[in-house]
C-alpha cells in the first residue's frame, strides 16, 4: 500500500548546513529542496560532476534558494570519501545535519577498495564519512545524522565469516541495509550525551532512479510497477524530512522510522551486540584507527 503522511512540522533551518550523499537524484534531491525551502544551507555530495551540477540547478529554482551547492564525493573510494571529509572540514565551519543517503541497489560489482558495491556504498562508505566529520557533528550539536536503510532488512543477517558478500544481490542489498540500522544504533549509543542523534530510515518503495542500474528492458517493466505501487518522491522524502526537523523524532535517538513516525525492528536487528562487532569490524576494514 502506497504512504501518505507528510511532515507536519514547519521548523525553519536559517542558519544550518545539511550535507546530503546522492542528493542528486531521487529521495536525497527531493530532499534537498526541502531543507533548502527552509532556508538550510545545503551541501550535496555526488560522484558525477556534471550530474550535481544539474541538480544543483534544479534544486536551487524549485526551492528559491541560492544555498545550495555540490562537492565531489565517491562513495566507492575510500581514498575520496578521506579527500572529501579533509576538504568538507577546511571549508565548512558547521554540520547540523549529515544525510547518509546515497545507495546502490543490487548489482553484482566490486568497489576501487575491492568491497562488494552494495556493502562498499551503502555501509563502508558512510561509515567512514560519518566518522571523519563526526568532530563537526560534535562541535554543531545539537546535530543530526540521518542513514537510509531499506524494510527488506529483514530478509537477511549479517555473516561476519563473509561481511562483503557479493552473491545474490538481492540479499548482497538486505545486508547491506541491515548494516546501516546497526550503524545508526551504534552511532546512537557511542554519541550518547554528545549531542548528536542517529536515525534510520526507510523511504518506502519510491520511484526514483535506482532502475538506472539494470537494463532497459528491466527499467521498461519496472516503470509500470513502480507506476502501480511506489510513491513520489515526494513522499519519500518525508521520514527524511521528518527526522531532520521534527522535535519528536529527537526523542527516539537510535531509532528506525517509516512513514514519519517511529517503527518496531527485527529483534535481531536490535542485537547490540552485532551493532558493536560490525562497527569495530569496519573500523578494521576502512583502517580507521
Ligand atoms: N527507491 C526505493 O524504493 C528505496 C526503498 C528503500 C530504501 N531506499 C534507499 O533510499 C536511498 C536513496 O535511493 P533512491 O531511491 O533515491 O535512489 P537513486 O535515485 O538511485 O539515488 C541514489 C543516489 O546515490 C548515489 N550514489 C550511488 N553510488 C554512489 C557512489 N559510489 N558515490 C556517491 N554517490 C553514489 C547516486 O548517484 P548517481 O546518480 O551518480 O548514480 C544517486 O544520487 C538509498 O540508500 C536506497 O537504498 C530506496
């Protein structure tokens, strides 16, 4: 069933910087416009340039904000997402809120680190940039960080004999999506009384451009699905929104939203356990220490 709520909130954000991951397309451009109508000063990060500056153009007119502008991010090289924090932390004197929400759904590829793409992108990727510019989180609290996961989570636990798992890609994506919830509770637990929060988010199934990945005839089948069941993005951009804004939310550090409002997990999804184990596990494989 397709969602409807939209945020109600109507807090402004003069003043704030939001940095937002693939905030070219999709969800993270829709939600782009939205914080930038709200006066925030909006940062997005992609790897494709000429792609940013599009959308960096697009953003601008339908939210009438100059605010607004893209820096170089690869999410599938560690050795950019260092470039990029080094040159994010130079420039930039604030980060209120940090938009983890750049993702790659299934496909059966390798990033320049050699990790499997979904778990490479969607989790290692993130999870460096979040803790490279958490000294700025720090210094902006009250701040935000807000990491996009997916409901098919549930389809899937982590195997830590086998963490870049790269065979059905279907399940390669579950993983990868399970992993951000346990990235966003950990975050939460370890920030505790630092003043940043940590949510995640599932958009629900949202015609966006993640078809763009497969072939055409596969985008053709999907335009007619996605026409039936999935909403705008729009809509999608609503829990993200919600998240950013809304004084509620602020109330459930660690927790995972859907449809603007808090939702219930897996319980082997709550396991800190595992939170902690992947969290010291990426540590390792990013070479963070
Ligand atoms: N759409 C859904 O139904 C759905 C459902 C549940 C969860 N989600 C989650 O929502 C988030 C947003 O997805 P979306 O639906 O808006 O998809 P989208 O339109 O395909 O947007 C994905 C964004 O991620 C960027 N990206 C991919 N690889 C990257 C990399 N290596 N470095 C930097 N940026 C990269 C893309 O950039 P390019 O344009 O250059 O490729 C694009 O801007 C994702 O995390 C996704 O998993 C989506």
């Amino acid at each position: 069933m397709k969602r409807r709520r939209y945020v109600t909130d109507v807090k402004r954000l003069d003043g704030k910087t939001v940095l937002i991951t693939g905030g070219n397309s999709g969800v993270g451009k829709e939600t782009a416009v939205a914080l930038a109508t709200r006066g925030a000063r909006i940062i997005v990060a992609c790897r494709d340039p000429e792609k940013a500056r599009r959308a960096v153009t697009e953003i601008r007119l339908q939210s009438r904000s100059l605010n607004v502008c893209h820096m170089d991010l690869d999410l599938a090289n560690l050795s950019s997402v260092r470039g990029f924090c080094k040159d994010f932390l130079q420039k930039e004197k604030r980060l209120d809120i940090l938009i983890n929400c750049a993702g790659m759904p299934s496909v059966l590829d390798w990033t320049d680190d050699g990790f499997s793409m979904c778990f490479g992108v969607n989790h290692l990727g993130h999870f460096l940039l979040t803790n490279l510019l958490l000294p700025r989180l720090k210094e902006s609290a009250p701040s935000r960080v807000i990491t996009l996961t997916c409901s098919s989570y549930k389809y899937q636990k982590l195997d830590f004999q086998d963490l870049n798992y790269n065979l059905l890609p279907f399940f390669t994506y579950c993983r990868s999506k399970l992993a951000n919830i346990y990235f966003s509770q950990e975050l939460a637990r370890l920030t505790e009384g630092k003043g940043v929060s940590s949510f995640a988010v599932h958009p629900g199934f949202v015609q966006s451009g993640w078809t763009s990945h497969y072939s055409f005839l596969f985008r053709m089948l999907m335009q007619v699905v996605m026409w039936m069941f999935f909403v705008s993005t729009e809509i999608g951009a609503q829990t993200v929104v919600y998240c950013a804004v809304s004084d509620e939310a602020a109330k459930h550090n660690g927790g995972y939203f859907v449809d603007c409002r808090p939702a219930v997990l897996r319980p082997f999804a709550r396991d800190e356990g595992v939170a902690k184990k992947l969290w010291e596990a990426s540590e390792r494989l990013v070479k963070l220490a």
